[in-house]
C-alpha cells in the first residue's frame, strides 16, 4: 500500500501565473522585508480555522494564532476528501497538529487494503512575528504542514496577515511542496527530493522549503460577531487527487462563510475550485477555564475565629481531661468526612496539633489543605495556635504545611496568595516528635465502585473508530498504612473491538501487537489485581512495590523508587519489573513469553505548565532506548502533552510508523461537570499500537502521587484554597 508514495511527484505550473499572482509575491516579500522593524506589536488572534483544521482562511493559512491554550477540533469535508484535525495552541506562538483524513478513491478498485486512504500527518506553526495594530507591520508565520506522515500533504509556508481595519483582514504568503504546486515561480533553495516514504512515520527534513515556490493569498471579513465571509486564491494544485479522478480543480479561487453557533462551535461552509462544495464543523475549548461554572461545589465551613482573651491561648486547663482530645479529632473527622476528606490521625497539643489527611474529593490539594484548615478552627481548642496538615496518600506522607490560627483568622478574606507566603511547606519525614493517634476505622478502609467503561480503537483502516461499552467494577482495601490490595474486573455489553481481524505481522515479540485477542476472549476480564507496598525509606524518597495482575496483557512483580525534594522541580526515579504476558482471556493464566523490563527517569517542571519527563532503559519486546515526553497542564486539571520513543529496532523492524509517538491528553471531569472529582479520563491517541518501545502500564506509579503535594503543584494550585 505505501510503495505508491515512493514514486509521487507534484505537478507544477498547470496554472499559468498572472498579475494578481505577481502582486502578492511582490506584497509578501515586502511585508516580510519589514516585519522586524517596529517594537511593539500586538497578537492577531481568531478561534477559526480552515479545512487543515489549523488557523486560516479556507484551505489555505493564515499567520493568525488561536488563543494561548486552545485546544480545537474540526472535521472537513468536500468531494472525496475528509479531514479529522486536533490542534493545540502550545504557546502563544507555537502550535501543534494531528490530522486524520480519508481519501475515497486513492486507490484503484480491488487494491488489497481498500480504495480509501487513511491518511495521519502533524503540523506545526509558529507565528515569527505579531502585528503592529496601529503601524504598517503584518503578523508573520512559518509552518510545516504534513512534516512527519505520509506526505500526501507535505508543504511548508511563510504567511503574513494584516489588519486593514477591524472587520478586514488581508492575508499572502508563499508556498513549498503541495502548497506550491500551482503557478510556481521558481525553486529558490534548489529542487525537491522525491519523497523517500519508508516505513513512513519519521521528518521529511530535505523536502522542507525545497522545489517550487508559489504565492497564495486571500481576504477575510467579519460581517457581524457570528458571520465571516472569505475568499482566497490557492495555491495547490490538487494534482494527486486529479490524476486519480477524485475530483478535478477548475479554478484556483475559494469562496466561503464561517457562522459562529454559539461560543467555541462554528460550522462552515465553501465553494471549492470551481468545481466542489464542502463543509466544516469546529470544535474549540480553552483548558485554561473550566468548562462549567464555579463554584458548584458546596460551600466551605466558615473559619471560626477567637475572641475571648482565653480565646486567644491562655487558657490550657483542657488538657487535663482525656476525652477532649478524642471528642476534638472525631468532630473534626465527621466535619472533614464530609468535604470528602479523610482524617486519617491526629495528635493535639496544648499549643498545636498535626493532622494526617487524604483528599479524597479535590483536584486541587490546596482546596483540600484549606477546607481542613478552616474545620479546624471550629474544632480546635482555643489555645491550640500553630495547625500542621499531613498530606497523605496510599499511606504515604507527602509534604507538611504549617500554618499559625491567627494568619487563617485574619486572612479569610485576602488573596490566597497572602496565607500562602505565610505558610511553611517541608518534607514529612524527620521532623514531627508526636505521635499521631489513628482515627477510629482508619485504616483499613474499602472503597468500591460500578461504573461504565469505554474503550475505543482508533485508525485501524479495516474500519478507524471500534469500541466497547460495558460496565467495571473498582475495588481497593487498606489493610494496614501503606498496604493496599486493588483490582478491577470488566465486563463488555456492546461493541466490536472483537471484530478486529488484522493480524499482526510484526517480526518483534507481540508483546503489544496483540491486543485484538485480548479483546477478542477476555469478556469478562479482569483488569488488574495487585496488592501494593507504599513507603518512605528516607528524606526525599518514596518507593512502591506491586504484585499480581498488573494490567491487561502483563502481570509479575514492580518496584519503583523515587527522589523528589519538596522544593524541587527536579526528580530522579527508578523502576525495575519482572512480567509474564497474560492468557488471552485475562483471567488467571499466563504465556510462556517473559521479561525484565526499568526504566530510569528524570522529571523537570519548567513552569508555565509545562512538565517534561525522560525515560532511559528497557522496554517490552527486549528493546533499549529512550522516551521523551513534554506535557502542559492546568491547574483545573486539564493536560496535554505529546511524547516519542526512540529505540534499538530498527524502522523496518518496528513497521508503520518507523518509531512509537503519540498525543495524551487528560480531561477531568470537575473541570466539565463543575463538581469537585478527582476522576479524569486519559486518552492517548497513537498512529499505530506497535511492539517496538511498548512500556508496561503499572497503577500507582509514585511522581504523579507524590508531586501534588510539592511545593511547585500546590502553588500553582494555590489560589483555590479558600475554595
């Protein structure tokens, strides 16, 4: 199927230039001549998009950016052609594509695999320079479209676009590969290689500004606050799609109109070269804000202050009876129980207290930090001035923030930001000398849930979207501090991940490539089922072992160590496992196939959101290498990232797709519903499931756990702890 893109060539100059295309060249050049000579400028920013599913006027782009943090999705439609894009807004001025598209017809009648081609590309943009909104100054933009698939799409760009006046907007540009195969003007950085497609999957680096260059430009204009009309002269010749009879460009002009719906949706539609008809709709959300109002949750308990001069420390004449102690910590645990806050013990003094809590409820640990402070106040003896919260988690104690009663009482209502530069935050260990009293059922503890599951395939090109829907039953029990048994069992009631049929024909171990099968005999299945250590072996480590059934295809033994510094952006971490893959039907049988598989790992928070993550070792199929991953995250929980694997097997080896990469994103469900969760759906979208640079999923590995309650997370979190 992918010899064919091997031999492809563009077809060039089928239109003959003309003055208009003279002009913009001449226009394009000269807005970038001076595009770096004013020094204040402005972003020109739009939430539309065109058929590439990136920021632009209809099939061609534009140097406008969407809004810092947008994440779109759209789906364009015309002829034979369909178009399935996701794009995230990085920075300000970078941006990010994948692109699923269909083409009916590629392909001549009885091809093996079908006649459609389904068609996974990347883009990426980056806008050089912003508009100067009141001089003569255009935003500028560079992109490469299609820089790393097949190159059905291959082509790179420079753009300018200038506000003409608060409603009009003018754009030009050249354009390299496709977006330079109509009305050429000459190959200024020498000719263009033909595609060298391989296993396809990896950068096309010398295509890139190579072979014919040709103008393209256009005009957009904003009626009213919903409706925009656009016209624009293209640049693509369409010629693959021409020689295959998909459709046949009469012109090279578009026409069309964007309606905004409502905020975030707007359909589109055009009349494309002359000869087509097409249509888009567009999706777009900004995980900066939450998608539901705030504030849903229930209120906080109001902080109870002191006022009495007894009130204010003097009096400690309770200490002398016993049972005020246990009354104290059983009202506060009833009190925090139902904020979702589990007071797991808790040691009184005359002059303070230090409470253990797991947030059970909050995705951000400061709003869990500050509801307990506030309980405490109302249930705390008067004397009693200095308040140390434990956070905890399976066990473990994370981090301890000290904070005085009189700074809660006088700053309830000043900015978070003026308690936090008051509060002390440190490591848990080596520092408390009490002893703090278990709370009374605490642990062991179960926890249980029925809940319904999906699970999607996505790009199998026999059919690209399967899935199953059906219900999971979750269970976990904490026997003792730091131990825990859990597992999880599934049971299907629709779908057709079943009816996968490719079989794999990779020439690695099928440790991944299999995974059909499991789909295929394991109803019911059981998930995982483990039993967990958790401990801290020493000032800044945290270490977890786990046994048993560890995910869908693997079970054996884990066992992971971790340095994180409560200050620190910077951690070290360490894991080795030794796993079976499991029988087909995922009950308690497993294969003869085996492997010790680590990694080591280093993570770094860079600020802004932006985490970054690199992993060193051994992978599943016995292969060694590298993983690099670079996420950004929201303080309401959204994150999106992207990460690639680079390993010893070759591309051949691997197959499709040369090498592992894929896009995550995590959406929680508080940020959607505006109730308080901790639950989020995690969703990784891959070209392929291949064998090469496949790691084992193991629940429970410790950064994610222990960083929430660093010093970094809970001040990026912090504004929500009067919340």
């Amino acid at each position: 199927m992918l010899d064919l893109h091997k031999t492809r060539t563009w077809q060039v100059g089928r239109l003959k230039p003309s003055i208009f295309r003279k002009g913009v060249v001449v226009s394009a050049l000269m807005l970038g001549a001076v595009s770096a000579t004013a020094l204040f400028a402005d972003a020109l920013l739009t939430g539309r998009t065109n058929l590439y599913g990136t920021p632009g006027l209809i099939d061609m782009p534009s140097a406008e950016s969407a809004p810092d943090a947008q994440l779109s999705f759209s789906s364009g439609h015309f002829g034979k052609t369909s178009r399935n894009t996701l794009t995230f807004q990085i920075t300000p001025r970078l941006s990010g594509s994948f692109r699923y598209s269909a083409l009916r017809g590629y392909y001549p009648p009885g091809f093996p695999d079908g006649e459609t081609l389904y068609d996974r590309s990347f883009d990426l943009r980056f806008r050089l320079v912003d508009e100067e909104r009141n001089g003569w100054r255009p935003a500028v933009a560079i992109g490469l479209q299609d820089f790393m698939g097949t190159g059905i799409y291959s082509g790179e760009y420079v753009v300018a676009t200038k506000t003409i006046t608060d409603r009009l907007h003018v754009t030009v540009g050249l354009g390299w590969g496709r977006l330079g195969s109509a009305g050429g003007i000459g190959s200024p950085f020498g000719a263009r290689p033909p595609l060298d497609f391989g296993e396809g999957g990896k950068p096309n680096f010398d295509q890139w500004f190579r072979g014919p260059v040709a103008p393209f430009g256009g005009i957009g204009w904003q009626v009213n606050d919903r409706l925009a009309l656009v016209a624009e002269y293209s640049s693509d010749a369409y010629a693959e799609e021409e020689a295959r009879g998909m459709f046949r460009p009469r012109l090279p002009w578009n026409f069309g109109a964007k309606y905004q719906i409502r905020k975030g949706i707007t359909l589109s539609g055009y009349y494309l070269y002359g000869s087509e008809v097409g249509a888009q709709l567009n999706f777009a959300i900004n995980p900066r804000h939450s998608g539901a109002p705030s504030g849903n949750e229930p209120a906080p308990l109001p902080v109870k202050p002191r006022t009495s001069a007894a009130a204010l420390g003097w009096d400690t004449s309770w200490t002398a009876d016993p049972d005020t102690a246990r009354g104290v910590q059983k009202a506060a645990a009833e009190a925090l129980a139902r904020d979702g806050i589990l007071l797991t013990a808790m040691a009184i003094g005359p002059r303070s207290t230090e409470v253990h809590i797991e947030n059970r409820r909050y995705l951000a640990q400061p709003q869990a930090i500050g509801r307990t402070a506030r309980v405490l106040t109302r249930a705390l003896p008067d004397s009693v001035e200095t308040i140390t919260i434990v956070n905890i988690d399976h066990g473990l104690p994370i981090s301890r923030i000290t904070l005085k009663r009189r700074d809660i009482e006088l700053l309830e209502n000043a900015p978070a930001a003026a308690i936090l530069s008051r509060a002390r935050i440190e490591d848990s260990t080596g520092i408390a000398n009490t002893t703090p009293v278990p709370t009374e059922g605490v642990p062991p503890r179960l926890v249980w849930s029925v809940a319904p599951y999906t699970i999607f395939s996505l790009f199998d090109p026999d059919n690209p979207l399967r899935g199953d829907a059906g219900l999971r039953v979750r269970a976990s029990y904490r026997f003792a501090p730091g131990f825990e048994v859990s597992g999880a069992l599934r049971k299907k009631l629709i779908g057709n991940l079943d009816d996968i049929t490719r079989v794999s024909d990779s020439t690695l171990p099928h440790v991944r490539s299999d995974a059909y099968l499991y789909f295929r005999e394991g109803d019911p299945a059981l998930e995982h089922l483990t039993v967990s250590w958790y401990a801290r072996p020493g000032r800044n480590l945290y270490s977890r072992m786990t046994a048993g059934y560890l995910e869908q295809m693997y079970g054996g033994v884990s066992g992971e160590l971790l340095w994180k510094p409560v200050d620190s952006r910077l951690a070290f971490g360490a894991e080795i496992n030794y796993v079976r893959q499991r029988d087909f039907d995922q009950l308690f049988g497993f294969q003869d196939y085996g492997v010790v598989t680590g990694h080591v790992s280093a993570y770094y928070i860079f600020g802004n959101g932006f985490h970054g993550q690199v992993d060193i070792g051994r992978y599943l199929a016995g292969d060694w290498g590298t993983t690099i991953s670079l996420n950004r995250e929201f303080a309401n929980g959204w994150k999106i990232g992207a990460y690639a694997t680079f390993t010893n097997v070759s591309a051949e080896e691997f197959g499709e797709g040369s090498f592992d990469k894929g896009i995550r994103l995590t959406i929680p469900f508080g940020a959607l519903t505006g109730q308080p969760s901790r639950a989020s759906s995690k969703i990784t979208l891959r070209s392929l499931n291949r064998d090469g640079g496949a790691r084992l999923h193991v629940d429970g590995r410790l950064y994610e756990r222990v960083r929430e309650s660093h010093r970094p997370d809970l001040e990026e979190r912090w504004g929500r702890f009067w919340r």
